[in-house]
C-alpha cells in the first residue's frame, strides 16, 4: 500500500482501509508516544513554574489531563472496533454492519466534538502557545508539543470526518 501525506490526497476517493492505515501509522501511533511525554512535561512546568504562571499552568493541567482521558478511550474504540468494522464494510457491505458501524461513529464524533473544544481550550489559555517570559526551555518544549499535537490531532479528525461522512451517505 502506498504511503499517502495529507497533501493533494482527495480523502472522497481513497479506500477505507487506506485511510484507516494513514490515521494509525501518522496519528495513532504518535499520540500513544506523546501522550505521556506531554503529560510529564505539563506537570514538570507546573511545578516548576507555579509561582510565576500557576494560574495558567493549573488550567492547561486539567485541560490536557481532560484530552489525555479522552483520546485513550477514543483511540481504543477505533482501534479495537471502529476500524476493524469499516474494514469488514468495505470488503463485504451489509446495512446491518453499516448500523452498528454508525452507533460507534456517533460515540466517536462527540469525542471527536470534546478533542476540538479543548485544543481550543488550551490554546486560548496559552493565549496561542505564548511563553511567558520567566519560561524555561522546557516551558517552550511543553507548548511547542502541545501546539504540534493539536495541529496534528485536527488534521487527524478532519481526515476521520471525510470518512464518517462518506459512509453516512451510503
């Protein structure tokens, strides 16, 4: 299979199982790494920095702690049902797989729905990832990896929607 890149890839035409293989190997697989990564450099600034930015630190803690809960749980169900079903739909299409195909992709939506709201979140708090000027270069790492994933996580649900839309009109 060919490697696709988000550049001039019509995401209408591409088979699922070829989308589905893109999503895991340029976002899944990443995420699950960077999650806990991201995570320790959050509390590591925090802590760090609670005297000078305590108050945006704290915030920015809840807030990925929020989103880290949620893309666990989202990256499960797709990986061990969604995907796997889509899969199966596109070999051999039946209506009744494609019902229970979009009971999962109303779940994922919403979760799709809270990723999206915040990484508008965090991004407002960090007034657009801005270091203050007491950070350190950790501080800057931490938001440089925020911003990346963010980035990285609405390039992954736009791709994912093009595909739920494809199969909700069928």
């Amino acid at each position: 299979m060919a490697k696709l890149n988000n550049e001039n890839v019509d995401w209408q035409i591409v088979r699922y199982s070829e989308i589905i293989e893109h999503i895991l190997r340029n976002y899944h697989i990443k995420l699950k790494k960077e999650l806990p990564e991201i995570e320790k450099l959050v509390y590591t600034i925090f802590k760090v920095h609670f005297e000078d930015s305590g108050d945006i630190l704290e915030k920015v803690h809840r807030l990925f702690g929020q989103l880290k809960t949620i893309l666990e749980s989202h990256i499960i169900k797709e990986e061990r049902a969604l995907f796997y079903m889509i899969m199966d739909y596109e070999k051999e299409p039946s209506e009744e797989l494609l019902g229970d195909i979009m009971k999962i992709v109303e779940n994922v939506e919403g979760d799709n729905k809270e990723i999206v709201e915040l990484i508008e979140g965090i991004n407002k708090v960090t007034k657009n990832y801005l270091v203050p000027s007491t950070g350190c270069p950790t501080y800057v790492n931490t938001y440089n990896k925020l911003k990346e994933m963010g980035e990285g996580l609405i390039e992954h649900i736009a791709i994912e929607s093009i595909m739920f839309n494809r199969l909700k009109n069928k």
